[in-house]
C-alpha cells in the first residue's frame, strides 16, 4: 500500500511539472510576440438601435507595419504615429455600414438610405502594465472621427478603457468599458426622423441632439490550444442613452439594449 501512495505521489508530481512547464512555455510565447490575428463571424444589430440581428464578418487584429503599430478591431482601424513611455497616439478610420432598404423592419426600410462611408479622425491612449496584478494592462482611450464624405458630415467621440488580466493558461481574458458621444450631424442622420421619412413610415418626426448615445460592456476571451493558436469569443451589451433611445427608430421599432456575440480563430504570427 506504502509503494503504491509513493508511486501515485511520482505520477502526480510529474504531471504537475509537465503541466506548470507548458503553462510557462506558452506564457513567455505570450510575451514574445504581440502579432496575431482573428477571423470570425459576429451577429449585431441589421443598424443602431435594431431589434434585428444580422451576421456579419469579423476580423481583428494587431500587428506592425513600417515599425508603426497597426490595430484593426472589426470596422476601426488605428495606425500609431507617436508613442512617449505610456503614451500613445496616431490617425484611425471607422467603416460604417450605414443603413439601407432591406432592413427587416418595414418602416425604417421606407426611410431615407444612409449610404456606407467611411469616418477618419485620431486617437490618444495611456497604457498601464502591471496596474494591478503582474501581467495585467489597462489602457485608457479617446478617439474622434469625422464623417469623410457627404453622409452625415458629423463626428464621433468614444471613450474606451479597457482592462487585461494576466495570461492564466490556457486562458486570457479582456473587458471593455465604452461610451460614445455624437454630433447633432450625426445623431440627426442616424436616430433621426425627418418630415419626408414621418410622412413615408409613419413614425412621429424626431430631432435628435448632441449627446452621448450609449454605455457598452465588452468582453473578449481566448481558449488556447496552443502557443499559435485559440479560439476567441466576444460578448457586448450595449445600452442606448439620451435622444438614442427616444428615438422612434428605437424606441417604438427597436431596442434600447444592444447585444452582440461573436466567435473566431485565433492565430498568433
């Protein structure tokens, strides 16, 4: 019986070593290289402010290019221009989908079509390492873009901080806390309803005002199976705020609460 306690102690104290070893492989992996890349498939709302959902393509990523940072988060993507201890900063774009007539709701696919453009504008960041725990990041973040083209000729601020645990194999986990605030431009194209599109839909005409529009909740987890490779998933909750959600296009057609999830593959290169 004593033998058999002594050799049970030996397997489970080399399975311990051989699990603390690869848990220590993967996370010096995790520290070398900051590359990496997530194709995916995440299922939002068919506009802002939908009850509708649609599935669209994801891809995130980060890498460097021309010795610049390059980050694209789904539609965002940033390029840093100038970065001083923890202090970051560069040019950044924003696709947007606007919203078009084959909406499922019939009453906003009567309304006026907001033609996809593009937004351009900069950001500033603080990173933090180590803020709370050994390994951890909290990154700080405001960045403003402009309506490049005719469609709403407006701009929109978010503020963004995002927090990063340490690396626990074969997990790591990100959380998100957001807010946006927008232009009369841009709250009137987006979550207003103007005369012609009362008059079309039925919906009560809406002016929507400056403001901020809504306070969102993310949260990114990765599963490694591997120092190259994980599978990713995302999960938002956004609440809409202000003339946002006063707006009929929301308030009587949509939703006020926004969810969003989102799944991928994650690669490191």
């Amino acid at each position: 019986m004593t033998m058999k306690k002594s050799v049970s102690k030996q397997v489970c104290t080399g399975l311990l070593s051989v699990y603390f070893t690869c848990n220590i492989a993967l996370a010096q992996t995790e520290k070398d290289t900051d590359s990496f890349i997530i194709i995916g498939a995440l299922n939002k709302g068919e506009y802002q402010g939908s009850s509708d959902n649609g599935i669209v393509p994801a891809i995130i990523s980060e890498f460097t290019l021309f010795g610049s940072n390059i980050e694209i988060e789904g539609l965002t993507a940033r390029a840093e221009l100038y970065s001083h201890n923890n202090w970051h900063m560069g040019v950044a774009s924003q696709f947007d989908f606007g919203r078009d007539d084959e909406v499922t709701n019939v009453k906003v696919a009567i309304m006026k079509v907001i033609d996809k453009n593009i937004n351009l504008g900069g950001y500033l960041s603080h990173k933090n390492k180590d803020f709370l725990l050994g390994g951890d990041e909290l990154e700080l973040r405001v960045q403003t873009t402009f309506g490049a083209s005719s469609v709403h000729k407006g701009s929109l601020t978010t503020f963004t901080s995002t927090y990063t645990l340490p690396l626990y194999i074969p997990w790591r986990f990100e959380f998100e806390v957001e807010s946006s605030f927008a232009s009369d431009k841009y709250m009137k194209s987006y979550f207003g309803v103007s005369q012609a599109d009362a008059l079309a839909s039925g919906l009560p005409q809406f002016t929507a005002n400056a403001d901020f529009t809504d306070i969102t909740f993310n949260a990114n987890i990765i599963l490694f199976s591997s120092p190259t490779w994980g599978a990713y998933t995302r999960l938002s909750y956004s609440r809409l705020l202000n003339d946002a959600a006063e707006s009929p296009l929301v308030k009587q057609e949509g939703s006020a609460n926004q969810t969003q999830f989102g799944l991928g593959v994650f690669y490191r290169f």
